[in-house]
C-alpha cells in the first residue's frame, strides 16, 4: 500500500518580476507592484509531499532526518535569504512563485531517498500558493495557482 509524508519548510527571498520580452508598460501592466526597480521579498512555505511504501522495518515512507537534509542542501542553502533574480535557475526566466515551485521540484524530483517526490506546494502569502506535480511533459510539472 502506497502511504505519503509531508514535511512544511520555510524561506525568505526577495525577487522582482520583470520580463526582458515585455516593454515598461508591459511589465507594469502585467506585474503591477511586483515590478518595483528595487524588488520585494516574501517569507515563503514549501511544502513537499512524498509517496511509497511503508518500510517493514522503520514504519516510515521516508526518512524525515534524510528529506530534511535533502530540502537544506538542494533546496534552503540555494534559496533562503536571496534574491531569486541572480539565481541561475531565473537566468533567462522571470521568477515568479509559479517558476520557483517548478524549480523546487526540479531540484528535488531525483534526489529523495527511497520515496517519490508526489507534489511541491509553495505559498507565497495567505491568499496566494502554487503547486506542481510531476507530469511527464517538457516542463515536467503542471501548477495549479490559486490567487485571492
């Protein structure tokens, strides 16, 4: 029986979105006050969701000490207090939260130990999140965004 473990994380990061393809307006237009020259930040919660099979021995679909280790070296050090917009990852990408939770799956999707990776949940405020699961398209996710 397949059984799944989430496990909630928190990150600070500054990003702004501006695409070099849109004009000023354009990027006005479509980003609103997230455009602003001088970025802004979020305290954002990546939820990560793992799925397989119970171990005989230890009960456990994952081994949480194993996924916190993985989420920290792949996930925290690269992200936690950055500005999203010098990543590499949003080198030729705006970094918008949607971009950054398909990031965040990328990152994660080979590296659990054990388990598969089910979804990856990024919250950017109360009223914002945004969510991937592994698809077997190009981009390897779909996201579902919910905005108030």
């Amino acid at each position: 029986m397949k059984a799944y473990f989430g496990r909630r994380y928190t990150l600070s990061a500054s990003h702004r979105l501006h695409s070099d393809a849109l004009s000023e307006e354009e990027n006005r237009a479509a980003y609103g006050k997230c455009n602003n020259p001088h970025g802004h930040g979020h305290n954002y919660i990546v939820e990560v969701l793992a799925a397989g099979q119970v171990h005989a021995e230890t009960g456990m679909v994952i081994d949480l000490a194993a996924l916190d280790e993985v989420m920290r070296t792949r996930v925290l050090v690269r992200f936690d207090h950055t500005n999203l917009n010098l990543d590499p990852l949003f080198e030729n990408r705006v970094p918008t939260t949607e971009n950054l939770c398909k990031a965040v799956f990328g990152l994660l999707k080979t590296a659990l130990p054990v388990a598969k990776l089910e979804y990856v949940r990024v919250e950017e405020t109360e009223n914002n999140f945004f969510q991937c699961w592994d698809t077997d398209d190009e981009d390897m996710s779909l996201i579902e965004r919910r905005k108030s």
